[in-house]
C-alpha cells in the first residue's frame, strides 16, 4: 500500500518489521490519549514475541503524540489512517510544540482512507491481518510502502487487491492465489 511516512522515529525502510500483527484500539481509536486500562481500553491479545502495529485514526491531536501513546502501549509501529477522501497522503510532521520527537524510538505512517477502511473492515471480522514495513516499487517520491502481508480467517478467505488471505492450518496449495477469490 502506498503511505505517507513520518519524519519523526525511526526510519521505516530500517523497522525491520515482518509480519506483525494488525490491532485497532476498542477505545481511543485517535491516539490522542494514552492507552490507560482505566478507560476500558484491552491490550491486543498476541502470542510472546510477536510484534503490533496499532492502527490510528487521524485527527484531534498531532501525529507524534498519537505514535508517542501507541509505542507506550507496546507498538512496534503506527500506522495513521487519513480521515480525508483522496489517493495521495502526505507526510507525518513532528509535533512543534514538542522537543520530544527524538523520544519516538518506533516508526509510523499513514495510508488512504480507502485502505484503512478496508483494513478496518477485515478487523472487524474473524480475521488477524499481519503486515510489514518496507521499500515499495516505484511510487511518487519514492514513498515507502506498507506491505499488507496476509489476512488470516477461520471462515473462509477472499482477495483484495495486493492483499495475501490466509486459512489458519491450511497447507499452502489450498491457500488463496494472486487473483482469487473465495466467499
């Protein structure tokens, strides 16, 4: 997926984030204050060792404080979802009113609304979606893109543009192709 990247934390092309696991916060979903167990917020539930990637709305707040509660949390990276209508997404800049910008030690980025709709919609249903950071093909500026590894459902899997849809325990010939789709 094409991304807009932060000019703040860590670079994403260094991350070295493969196939982490995809979380959409129960409350707070902006990011604009910290994930306190006192508000009802749940922690994602992953196994030991397996990296998170909060999805964030955009809005409200600057993006550094939004990525400074969600690294807080436990995020190995944010991902930023564009409120606004449109195919391109800008950068993230630090926030101005802050001399904490080299504190952000993860890296964040924000995608199309589009994109994060369709990512929140698989999210709201029985799956797990892992994704990775990394250099995509050629794109305007040469933007890093966010790699959407796989969609993993007990109930059955579909396709979604560049998107890999995995059945849990299934052996890979009976996995979904580049172009299928299955309801």
């Amino acid at each position: 997926l094409p991304c807009g990247i932060a000019q703040f934390g860590t670079p994403v092309a260094d991350a070295q984030i493969k196939s982490a696991v995809l979380f959409y916060p129960n409350v707070g979903t902006d990011g604009c204050a910290s994930f306190d167990l006192c508000t009802g917020y749940a922690p994602p539930v992953v196994e030991l060792d397996t990296a998170v990637v909060f999805l964030l709305d955009r809005g409200n707040c600057p993006f550094q404080r939004k990525v400074e509660h969600a690294q807080a949390a436990g995020a190995s990276a944010a991902i930023i979802a564009d409120n606004i209508d449109s195919d391109m997404v800008g950068q993230m800049a630090p926030d101005v009113d802050s001399t904490n910008a080299s504190l952000v030690k993860i890296c964040a980025v924000m995608i199309t609304r589009a994109d994060a709709d369709a990512l929140k919609e698989a999210l709201n249903g029985d799956l797990e979606v892992r994704v990775s950071f990394g250099r995509s093909g050629v794109a305007v500026f040469d933007r890093i893109g966010l790699d959407v590894k796989e969609i993993i459902t007990t109930r059955g899997t579909r396709q979604v543009g560049a998107l890999k849809v995995v059945r849990k325990g299934w052996p890979a010939a009976h996995q979904t192709g580049p172009t299928a789709e299955t309801p």
